[in-house]
C-alpha cells in the first residue's frame, strides 16, 4: 500500500511558467517511485491541466496557478488552481474545431479514472485521479512529503 504523500507548488500564470510545473511534476513523481506509466499520465494531466490555467484565465497578468499533486493508496491526484471561477467545459469529440479550448479536456478524461472542477471562494480547481502503478508495486517510503514552492 502507498504511503499517503502531498507536494504542493506555485507558478507565475505565465506560459514558461507550465514547463517549469511539468519538470517538477516529473522529479516528484520519481522521487515517490511511480512507475513510468503513471508518471507519464499524472505529467500530461498536469501539463494539460496548468496550460488551461495560464492560457484560459481571465485574471490579472502576474496572478498565480498551484499545482498539487496527492500520492494516494490507489491513485495520483492531480489538482490545478487558478483565480478564474469558470468552470471548463469538456469539448466532445466531433463538436465544433475551431471552438477556443475544450479539446486538451479530452485527454484529461481519457488519462485519469475521473476529473472534474470545484468553485473555489476565490476561483476554482480542477482535479483528475489517474490509477496508481508503482516501481515494484510500492513507493519509495524515504520522502514523507515534498513541499515545494516554484
């Protein structure tokens, strides 16, 4: 069984700034020893997840997005913050292509068990649970938590 984990992290809403949330999202994951699989999918979630943020927000230039990242018993949740109370909306497949958004969605929902967003009382957050695999069926207990600040 996992070892319940947390790593939480902050970034400029600034597109640099989603690559920077990507690499660390990676480090994390290999530190906690998920398998390569699951870090793949929980990296791509949160990549997809952080480019809303920063690309979709209607926020003032400067605010911030926060990523965390919950090494749970069966899964990897994936929580994306912003400021901007908009709920995303899923784009089904074969809808309009020239919609602006929706469509990284689609990947999010094919990556993880179940996704979905909350109102927050300032903005809202966006999670997605992707199943859990591990480096030789369990994490690397040697880090109880990384609490990282970017």
């Amino acid at each position: 069984m996992a070892e319940a984990k947390t790593d939480r992290s902050r970034y400029l809403a600034h597109p640099a700034q989603i690559r920077k949330a990507r690499h660390h999202a990676e480090r994390v994951l290999s530190a906690w020893g998920v398998a390569s699989g699951t870090a793949e999918a929980v990296v791509h979630v949160a990549d997809e997840l952080a480019s809303n943020a920063v690309r979709h927000v209607r926020t003032a230039q400067g605010r911030e997005f926060g990523v965390t990242l919950r090494l749970l018993e069966t899964i990897v949740r994936v929580e994306v913050r912003d400021a901007d109370p908009t709920l995303p909306i899923l784009v089904a497949p074969g809808e309009d292509l020239d919609a602006d958004g929706g469509r990284g969605l689609l990947i999010v929902e094919r990556l993880s068990a179940s996704w979905g967003s909350t109102p927050e009382v300032l903005g809202k957050t966006t999670w997605a649970d992707i199943p859990l695999e591990l480096v030789n069926g369990r994490a690397d207990r040697g880090t109880n938590s990384a609490e990282g600040t970017s």
